[in-house]
C-alpha cells in the first residue's frame, strides 16, 4: 500500500476514514501526497484532521461533498493544481450516509435520494471527475497489470450491500443504506484494509471483498 504515491479518501474527518490518513500517515513508506477530504475541513468535526496536517506536510485537506457534482469538480481542480503534473495513483470513495433507523416502516422518499446521492452517485461523480489524474499515474508507471500503486479506485462498501447476505444481516434493516451500498475495532477493520489493497489486481476488479480479502456473494 505504501507504494502509492499519491492518495485521496472521501470521508476522512471520522471513522475508517480518519484511521485510513492515519495509518497512511505512519506507514514505512508513506505517500508523498494524501489529500483527505471532508465537506467542512474547518469545522469542528475536523479538528483531529487538522492536528495531523500541521505535523505532516504531505497531508492535504480539500473540500468536498460527494453529493455536490460542483463541489467534486472544484476539488479536482485543487488536487490537480498541488500534484502539478503528477498523477493520482488511488482514490479511496469512503464517504457514506448511514441511517439506523430507517426500517422498510419509515424509510421515506428524501432518505433514499439522499443516501443514494452521496453512496451510490457520489462515487460515479468522483470516478469521473478524477479520471483524468488516475491515467496520468496509469501512463507515467511502469508497472504492468493493475494495482493501487498503480492507478485504481476503490469503493468502500459493506456487507449489508450483500443481496444474498440479506438473510444473516437483515437484524438491521437499515433500508436506504442497504440499497445505495463489521463488526470490527476501526484499527484491526483499517489494518486489513491496507492489507487487502497490496494484494489487488485487476482479478478483483469489480468484486466485493471484506477486510480480509475474501469474497462477499453480490
């Protein structure tokens, strides 16, 4: 994982996001660039995240709502401008809505265009919008095949995304969030997580994996 040059996560000021900057930033080889990005960087929501810039130079925060398609395209152009003719070897789309309560009974029209917007478009949007810098790393590597020292995005996702893992999940019906898209400490969830991503080549494109590198039945 440390071999990727240049990062970028959706959703870094909290949870799997943070750990992810987190441990990036204390890896043997971190990358020369993390941009971490979150909808308020100034906010107090991301005070954590600015302690960790002002003692890493290579940590760069960005404005972004994944729900915004002006807001992404503006944060395209930041990150383009600070690579300055670098390309961006992985995108991390960790961003996400999740609402507990929303059962089949209350889930309402708001809430799935909602959660949809930033789970499930948000990610297309983002692909799109950073394209160009994923295949300007892609061209200027030298590797062969595929892999996230490479070029690659990748979409963090969840179990209850799972169709046929419905039956063995379904205690939290979570609708919305089921359909746009562990029970883990976020350290040992984020360990595997990097763990995974050295190991990915494009035989995994397309798949759904856990934290441990195994298979999720779609």
């Amino acid at each position: 994982m440390a071999a990727a040059r240049t990062v970028l996560l959706t959703g870094s000021n909290r949870g799997i996001g943070l750990e992810l900057v987190k441990q990036l930033l204390s890896s043997p080889r971190p990358p020369a660039w993390i941009f971490a990005t979150c909808r308020d960087p100034e906010g107090t929501r991301a005070q954590e995240l600015r302690d960790l810039a002002s003692k890493h130079p290579n940590l760069v925060l960005v404005k972004l709502d994944v729900a915004n398609p002006s807001a992404i395209r503006d944060a395209a152009k930041v990150v383009e401008g600070k690579l300055n003719g670098m390309g961006l070897n992985l995108l991390i789309n960790n961003a996400g809505i999740y609402t507990p309560t929303a059962t089949l009974e209350t889930a309402n029209a708001e809430d799935m265009v909602s959660t949809y917007k930033t789970n499930a478009v948000g990610p297309m949007l983002m692909a799109q919008a950073f394209l160009p810098l994923l295949k300007k790393a892609a061209q200027d590597s030298k590797e062969k095949g595929l892999s996230c020292s490479k070029a690659a995005i990748i979409n963090i996702s969840t179990i209850l995304g799972s169709i046929k893992k419905t039956p063995d999940s379904f205690f939290k019906p979570v609708i919305s969030y089921r359909c746009s898209k562990a029970d883990l400490t976020v350290d040992t969830s984020v360990r595997g997580l990097l763990s995974v991503l050295t190991i990915l080549s494009e035989k995994h494109s397309g798949t759904l994996l856990n934290w441990e590198g195994k298979a999720i039945p779609w």
